[in-house]
C-alpha cells in the first residue's frame, strides 16, 4: 500500500513566497456592537497560524500580507408570551397557560480585504455570510427535538452566536486561501518480476524516486503485465511525477477496456490535481 500526498493551492492563492498573514483593522457596522472585530481578529490569528507566521522578523514581514475590511452585523430577537399546555400533575389534566417566548436570529457578513506585501496593492476581496435562527438550532430544540423552539431558557446568548458565525465565516474565508492535501492509499500489486519487486521494496521504504526506475525497468521488461504498469503509476504518483502517473494509469484503463476500477478512479483523482495545479 502507498499513501499519496497532494498539496494543492487555495481557490484564491496568496502569492508563493508569501511567510506571514497580518490582521489589520476591521471596520464593524454597526459601529457600537461591543468586541466583534476583536472576536473575529482572535479567530482569524488562530486558523492563519496553521499554514503561515502571524508575527515575525523583518524578513518575514517584508513578505507579509495583510487581511482587513467590514463585519456587518444584523441582529434580531423577537420576545413575548404564548399560549402552551402543561401538563398538571394534581388535576391529571392539561392547563393552558402563557409562557414567555423567545425567537433570536442573526447574520454575519464579513469582507475580507487582502492586501499584498506592503499593503499596496489589493489581491482579492472575499465575502462571507453566515446566519443564525434560534428555532432551528439543535441545543434550543434539544437532542429529540422535541423541546420548545423558542424557549428562552435555552436560547444562547447572542454574544456566543455571533462569535460562532464569526469563526465561521473566518472558516471560509480559510477553506478559499489555504493549502489543502489530498491523501489517498493506493494498494500496489506485487509481482514475480524481479525490477518489479525492487520497486515495490524501495516504494515500501519510501523512496519513490528509486521505486519508479525499477518498475520502468520492469515494464520495459515485460510491457504486458498491467499489474506492473499499475504500479508503476503508483509510484510515479506518490513520487510527483503526475503527468507521467496519469499517464500509466489510463493505458491500465484502456487495456482492461475500463474494467479497472481502481486505476479509473486514480487517473480521475490525477486529472483533478492537475487541473487545480495549472489553474
């Protein structure tokens, strides 16, 4: 079995040399809703620094990118009594009585401004909106979701919604500008052929480089064998040789005249890192 390892590009790519992204100022609307830019400075520093520095030398900074713009906030809560029925246990009966009500809604959209080495010039311009309605949310309409959905008692408050919906939003604007890996475990097939199981050995050793000279050897050797072509794919993916894997692994496709699954789904797999490789 080989693991490949893909790293691709965001779908809005910070240039290759970028080390550090700096958070700049957030401008909030409206302007007197207490600590969100902060709250959304705290959740964008915490998820930048999964891929890139957030504070460094003069060196790093001078290869900075800052992130600002807007967080607009609409917040709403919609308070009252309605009519319900409980249960009385004295009287074995049920009472109609007014309890209090409470439906809370809210939604975020966030601007994020990206802004290159500098801070001269604007990269790109990212929208995100997230929102929120108390009677659809799981913790007010508890595990069966058979609780009230406008119980007061178990709304939360809207402090904590809008921090939720600004993590969220500091989520996507991530998921569109981070590196992502694609792993997928490729099983090789082995094979009697003497360069194949070199190949195969140095593959299992992790030394791809070396595998895929064996198992070209191997091939030439016995040109035939679509286990050992297969293979050979294999390691050309897992060594980064992507053209020369897709390759291989649609001449396994065509020789089993698309009875190949596996080696179907591996020449899509290619074909899709690939293509988000050249965009």
């Amino acid at each position: 079995m080989v693991t490949v390892r893909h790293t691709l590009p965001g779908a809005l790519s910070l240039p290759a040399d970028v080390e550090m992204v700096r958070v700049r100022k957030f401008a909030v609307h409206p302007a007197d809703t207490g600590e969100v830019a902060a709250l959304l400075t705290e959740a964008l520093q915490k998820r930048l620094s999964r891929h890139w520095a957030i504070d460094g030398d003069a060196r790093a900074r001078a290869r900075a990118v800052d992130v600002g713009g807007t967080i607009t906030l609409e917040t709403k809560d919609v308070k009252g009594t309605r009519t319900v029925r409980r249960w009385d246990a004295e009287t074995r009966t049920w009472r109609a009585v007014q309890a209090p009500m409470l439906v809370r809604s809210a939604t975020a959209t966030v601007e994020f401004a990206v802004f290159g080495p500098g801070a001269k010039d604007r990269l790109f311009t990212i929208e995100t909106r997230r929102s929120y309605t108390s009677p659809e949310d799981p913790r007010v309409r508890g595990e069966l979701g058979l609780e009230r959905p406008d119980d007061p008692a178990r709304v939360p408050p809207m402090d904590q919604i809008l921090r939720e919906l600004l993590g969220r939003c500091a989520d996507s604007f991530l998921e569109m500008i981070s590196p992502r890996e694609v792993t997928a475990e490729v099983p090789m097939r082995g094979t009697w052929n003497s360069a194949g199981s070199a190949g195969l050995k140095a593959a299992e050793e992790g030394d791809f480089a070396a595998a895929v000279r064996h198992l070209e050897a191997a091939v030439a050797s016995d040109p035939k064998d679509v286990n050992l072509l297969f293979d050979l794919a294999a390691a050309c993916e897992a060594a980064g040789r992507l053209e020369d894997a897709l390759k291989h692994y649609k001449a396994v496709v065509e020789r089993t005249k698309g009875q190949d699954a596996v080696a179907a789904e591996a020449a899509k797999r290619v074909e899709r890192v690939l293509k988000r490789l050249r965009r």
